[in-house]
C-alpha cells in the first residue's frame, strides 16, 4: 500500500520524484557552495497549491507540564517553538529549493487519519514530562504511516534520561525493530547539502560546545523499514526547532539557524525521494 496523499497539491511520492530530482541537480552549486541562508521575512514564497506543508504533530506526555497554549489548542511539550519555526523553515524551504510549498504549517494528532495526507511529520521534546504517552490508535496509526512510506522527523531532545523516555514510548510502535545510529556518510547527510554528519544545534542563549543534559555531542538515529529507508529521524542533542524559529533573533548565531535549515532540508529531500 501507498500512502494517500489525495488532496490537491500534495505530494504524490511516485509521480513526484523526477521533479524533485530535477530540482536536486538544478541547485547544486548552490548546495555545494554552502551559501548563507537569506530570508526576507516580508516575501510571500507561498503556494496554496504547494507540493508541501509542515505537519506537527499534537501529543500527549505522562505527567501533563503543558508549557503555553496558542491558536485554541492548549499548551504541551509539542508546542514549543510554534509557530516560528514552522513558518520560518517553511519560508526557507521556499527559498532554498525549487519545491513549493503552502504558508500555514498545520497541527495534526497521530489519532487523525489525516496525517496519511502528509509524508513528512515533525515531533519534538518527546523525552519531557516521562515521554510520549500513545494511545492504541495513535500507535495502529503511526505503524501503518511509516510503513507505508511516511517519515517522521523527531527533534530536540537531550541527555540519557529523555533517551530512555522516548524509547520507553516509541518502543511500542515497533518493538521488534532496532534503532541504529546513522553515520556522517549515510545518504540522508548528503541528498542536497553535504554535511558531515549529526550537527549540535543550540537552543537561544546556549553554545555548541555544551549539551543541555549529560550529553555533549549530537547523534542522528533511525528506525529503518524492511528496505533500509529511514522511516523515523531521530535528532538527539541538537535543537533545529531553535535554529529556524531564531532566525532574525540578533542574538543567535547564523552559523547554527544556517545548520538548522540545511540538516531539515536534507531530511525533507530524501523523506520526498525514497
């Protein structure tokens, strides 16, 4: 089975693929050439017919500990950053590549059959407040996603104690698959941008050098499916929500807001090409 991607402008991963190619080799001068990211905030690069849009997804964590609500929605771990950072990287997907997209990230929960209109999902924060807490249908319906060639992006979180909370939880979408760590020459590092590897992206007001927990230097896991595709991107001690929701902030360093679009684009070009 395929996923459904039945609304109009949305991606069909077949029929699609020679295109994002195309656009693959028609940028790679500017790839290679690593150019500093250049937005303007006030260009409306936006499609309403666009080929993608940034899904976030809603979920619950054991202990509650909501952060702050927005837009009707109630706060929670999964909302932080919002919606800078979705717009932000929305924004530089349109700048950065050929691929069209649509200017309203949207919020799903895994409970809604609508995320199978979507390839790509974001989640982040899943090892605060004792992890993600799933239901039975949100792990039926996860499962089903990524099997039938979804991906998953998972960000910003930090140390040995959030790492036994997220695998606490998302063990239970596939108990019988292991997580591997990817190593800086894997494709998903090179698709677009060659980057070497797992980047640590700070948080406002941290550096590099540091980790926030007990940790202090990023890694890039993944759930593979039965055909080695990365189903699931787990990006431990690095912090790309930060990256792309402090762009304009004066105070946060280009070089970490630049690492935070080129590590997400890459991820989205090979969730759009495999």
């Amino acid at each position: 089975m395929q996923l459904r991607f039945s609304k109009p402008g949305l991606i069909l991963l077949r029929s699609l693929r020679p295109v994002l190619l195309t656009a693959l080799w028609a940028l790679t001068a500017q790839a290679a050439a690593q150019v500093p990211l250049q937005v303007d905030p006030h260009r409306p690069d936006y499609d309403l017919g666009g080929e993608f849009n940034f899904v976030r997804v809603q979920f619950d964590t054991y202990y509650g500990g909501g952060f702050r609500g927005f837009g009707g929605f109630g706060g929670g771990t999964w909302s932080i950053d919002f919606p800078d950072a979705d717009v932000n990287f929305l924004r530089g997907v349109a700048r950065l590549t050929n691929i069209r997209v649509m200017s309203d990230p949207i919020v799903l929960r895994l409970d809604d059959d609508e995320i199978f209109d979507y390839p790509f999902l974001y989640m982040l924060e899943v090892g605060q407040a004792g992890g993600v807490s799933f239901s039975p249908k949100e792990i039926e319906n996860l499962r089903e996603y990524l099997l039938r060639g979804g991906f998953l992006l998972i960000d910003d979180f930090w140390g040995t104690r959030q790492w036994d909370n997220f695998y606490a939880s998302f063990s239970q979408v596939f108990p019988d698959r292991e997580i591997v760590q990817l190593q800086p020459d894997h494709e998903i590092f090179h698709v677009y941008y060659d980057i070497d590897g797992a980047q640590m992206i700070p948080a406002l007001g941290r550096s590099d050098q540091y980790g926030e927990q007990d940790v202090d230097y990023a890694t890039n896991h993944a759930i593979l499916d039965d055909e080695g595709r990365v189903m699931v991107l787990i990006n431990w001690n690095s912090d790309m929500g930060d990256g792309w929701e402090h762009t304009y902030h004066p105070a946060y360093p280009t070089r970490y807001a630049n690492a935070a679009y080129q590590l997400g684009i890459n991820y989205l070009m090979y969730s759009m090409t495999h």
